[in-house]
C-alpha cells in the first residue's frame, strides 16, 4: 500500500576490511552511486560486519547510513584466509564446514526495512523481501573448477536465496536467460541490471603518476595487461600456450604483466611459464592497489582477457574508459559487453587467441580504432545508471508509486 514515509532499503554490504577483489569493487560502486542520489523518497542503510566496515565510511552520507550487524564469524574469516593464502583454499574446499543456510538475527526485520538486497552470493532468510544477485552460475557449467563440496554449497545456497528472492538480478541477458534455465524461474522474477566498471574514478591518472608506476613495478615500454585472480577457469594456461606460440611460430616477443591474488592454482600457472621458458615475458606483480591499477590499465599497450567464463567482465570495462584497446574471450556475456568494442576470440583455441593477440599488438590503426570504440562503450555503463535502475526496482518491491524515469527505466531494454 502507498506510504508518504522514506521507503527503507537495506543493502548488505558485509565484505571485511582489506585487499578487495571484483566483488568489492561492485560493492563500493553501488555504495559510491546510491549516496549520492539526492532525492527524500528512499533511506539506505548499508548492512556491515561489526569489526569489518572502515571501507564503508565514506559512502555514510546524503540518503546512506551504516547498520552494524554482528562481527564477521570466524567460518567467514578462514574463507577470507582461503582465498588469499595459496595452498589453504585447496584444503578449505575439501575439508572447510559447509556453509549452512543462514537465517536473519533479526537485525533487519527489527529496523523496519522494507527491502533487503543482497549485493553478493551470500545471503540468509528473512520475511523482509529480497533482492539477489547469485553472479553466476559457473559452477554448472565447468564443474571440474569445483571440489563436490563446493558444488553442493553452492547449490543448495543459490536455489534457496533465488527462491526466497522477491526479485533475482543478473547482469546480462545471456545470465538471465541461465537462471532462468537452470533454475526454473518465473521471468518476471529475474531482471537485468548492468554493473559499471570497477573503481570510482572517473578522472585518467597523470603522466608522472604513470611514470612512477611503471617504475615502481618494472614495467617494459611495451606490454600486454591481463588483471584477474590465477583462478583455473581465468586461463593464464591458455595465454602462456599463446604467448610461447607468437614467439616459436612468429618471432614476435609480446610481454605480458598479471595483476591479482595468487590462488593455490598459480603454482601449475608459474609451471607452465617455466616450461614455455617465458621467464623473462610474463611476470605476476600480485594485488595492486586500485590507483596502481588504473595506471597499468593506461601504461598498457592491450589488454588480453582469455577467460572461458565470466557472469560480469570488469576488466572490459576498465580497459575501455582507460581507452585501452582490448582482445578478449568469445564467450557471453563478453560478446554483450563488448559489442565491436574489441577482438574476440575462442579461449580454448592458441592459435585463434595468438593470431588475435598478434593483430592487436603490431597494428596501430587497430589500436586506436579500438580505443575510441571502446570509450563510447564505457560511456554507456556508470554505477549512477545502476543505482537508478535498482531504485526503481526497490519502489516497485516496495510497492511505490513509480516516478516517470523509474517506469522507463523498468520498461527499457538492456544495454546488454
């Protein structure tokens, strides 16, 4: 029933403090668009850990507070210390407790919310409608990724959270449509709701903040950029085969610099650049800073993304504001994001991703080309869209009058 009192929404954002990933890159996007929203409708209270917010304080503003929840549970620190720690992530997935389905302490129905979103995979039961982003559906489709227990987890986690949903989000329409599949959905419970690129700086970084990049990492005046965790399904294997074959086949060297945690899995990955005896032109730098990371975007003469699955490609979208021209895999939602913004190629295939690769690295006209595409591209994905677009789908689970803009936005088709 239409109310004249704020519609109350609580988005969970529970991500402990530290080095964030992709996942707390989105986070702090929405975070940064939804406080700056400057209209009296809605209150937002971001749902944090109680030992684990100092990266949410400065979002606490305009229509945005904090709502402290309990402190962030020890089964949650050891998965925290899976994913960064190599080694321990193969030994929590085969003997970690599995995650049991968490139910509400009552902290949000206490508050009065009148809808929860649950911005990750994780989630709990609670009578407050929901929103729910379950990613991807990965674990479906390359199984072999997956301990049998981390399967089941998910699962049983997924199908409960997208059944409790009021409303389930993915963020393509090749990822509506799986969920759907897979999961026997209504469609009118599962919307498309595109995310921007990581980061919240719209502003390039100085040349002298470049330099001191390239010269605190080392960097060549010439190399491909490939940011991404040295998961499996990431595929540096499939890039090293590449790289070797440019070098054996064409002569042609095309040094590559990875950012992002060192999983257990980078072990086999460090391996195979032994074996290609690549040494000298693929180096890992580890996690960098988000302003580092900006830099290496612009330092880079391409951007390589071979992954052979992804529910949201952030590094297209970082690449393309950077300007920074871009040869990626040909799998969904890549070709949806990318449009003719960039090469594509089969991930499974060495020869198609080296001949892509090489294209890209020797043609300049190419390059620019791409550059502009990509740019235009961009311009089409802000978190401030995002934003608007969940506020739109927050009033109508909050059954509120919709202004113009929400019904259009409601109405129209997807940029993906």
């Amino acid at each position: 029933m239409p109310t004249n009192r704020p519609l109350r929404i609580c988005v969970d954002a529970r991500i402990p403090d530290g080095p964030y990933d992709g996942i707390g890159a989105v986070v702090r996007g929405l975070a940064s668009a939804l406080c700056e929203l400057d209209d009296d409708t809605e209150e937002y209270a971001f749902l944090v850990y109680g030992d684990s917010h100092c990266w949410m304080l400065p979002y606490q503003k305009g229509p945005c507070k904090i709502l402290t929840g309990p402190n962030v549970p020890i089964a949650g620190r050891l998965r925290v210390l899976a994913r960064r720690v190599p080694g321990v992530r193969r030994a929590w997935n085969l003997i970690g407790a599995p995650r049991r389905i968490e139910t509400s302490d009552g902290t949000v129905e206490n508050a009065g919310f009148d809808v929860i979103h649950f911005t990750t995979q994780s989630a709990f039961l609670t009578a407050v409608p929901s929103i729910y982003q379950p990613h991807d559906l990965q674990h479906l489709h390359l199984p072999q990724y997956f301990s049998r227990r981390v399967r089941l987890r998910r699962e049983v986690e997924y199908r409960t959270y997208c059944e409790q949903a009021a409303l389930v989000v993915a963020m393509s329409s090749w990822g509506r449509e799986d969920l759907i599949r897979r999961y026997k959905l209504q469609p009118e419970r599962v919307a498309v709701v595109p995310w921007a690129a990581g980061g919240n700086s719209e502003v390039a970084p100085g040349s002298e903040r470049i330099a001191q990049v390239r010269q605190r990492y080392k960097l060549p005046d010439a190399f491909a950029f490939f940011p991404s965790r040295t998961w499996p399904h990431k595929n540096h294997l499939g890039l090293i085969q590449a790289i070797a074959l440019l070098r054996r086949k064409f002569g042609v060297r095309v040094y590559v610099i990875c950012s992002g945690h060192r999983d257990d899995f980078f072990n086999k990955i460090e391996g195979q650049v032994q074996k290609s005896q690549l040494n000298d032109q693929v180096r890992f730098v580890g996690f960098v800073p988000e302003d580092d990371l900006q830099c290496l975007y612009h330092a880079s003469r391409c951007v390589v993304f071979p992954t052979k699955f992804e529910g949201w490609g952030l590094p297209l979208l970082e690449a393309f504001r950077a300007g920074t021209p871009v040869a990626c895999s040909r799998i969904n939602p890549l070709c949806e994001q990318a449009a003719d913004a960039a090469l594509l190629f089969n991930p499974d295939n060495q020869e198609e991703m080296a001949a892509t690769i090489l294209r890209l690295w020797t043609d300049g006209a190419l390059r620019d080309r791409l550059a502009a595409a990509g740019r235009e591209r961009a311009a089409l994905f802000s978190w401030r869209q995002t934003a608007r677009l969940f506020r739109a789908h927050y009033r109508k689970l909050g059954k509120r009058t919709l202004a113009p803009e929400d019904r259009a936005l409601l109405s129209s088709s997807p940029i993906v």
